[in-house]
C-alpha cells in the first residue's frame, strides 16, 4: 500500500516537472530581407537563450515586406521554455527523425 502511494505520488511529481514551462516577455530585433541578394527573416532575442522545445512567439510584426526591401524592427517576443525533461524529449526525437528533412538525389 505504501509503496502505491509513494508511486502515485513521485509519479504525480514527474508529471508536473515535465509540463512545467516558463514564459518570459523580452525585447526582440526583427531583421527582414527580401532582396536578390537575400531573403530572410531573423529574430534576435535579448537576454534569454532558446534551446529544444522551447516556443518563441513575436509581437507586432509586419504582414509583410515589398520585394528589394530591407527592414530591421524592433519589437518584443514571448519565450516559452520547457522544463529539462521535456527538453530531452525533443532532442532525442529530433536526432532520430532527422533524415526526414532532407532529400538527396543525384540527377544526370
């Protein structure tokens, strides 16, 4: 009985370290290219760092840009980061489903 009970409850306690998640709000420069030489979109984040599984959402971005146009913006993200391990979780099946992403052929 006791040891049902101990059971229950360190499996409670796992349970809730692995939900667990942290959000913080912080600055955030937005850089966005659509130009021939480039087209990209790159966020960089102030004072936090991003690791497997954690979530970024970004506040106030533009729709969109017109094509030749470079624009850097500065503006705020949520950060959402998971407990550690949530963050094993998600680097184990990452590295095995890897291969999936790219595509190799060689064509004559």
């Amino acid at each position: 009985m006791l040891a049902t009970v101990i059971f229950a409850a360190a499996s409670v306690v796992l349970g809730v370290w692995f939900a667990w998640r942290r959000t913080t709000r912080v600055p955030c420069e937005l850089d966005l290219e659509a130009t021939q030489e480039h087209f990209h979109a790159h966020a960089r984040l102030e004072g936090v760092q991003v690791n497997e599984g954690d979530e970024v959402l970004v506040h106030d971005a533009p729709d969109h840009i017109d094509i030749g146009e470079r624009r850097l913006v500065r503006t705020e993200a949520t950060v959402t980061q998971v407990s550690l391990p949530r963050r094993l979780l998600v680097r184990v099946l990452g590295t095995t489903g890897i291969t999936e992403l790219y595509d190799v052929g060689f064509e004559g």
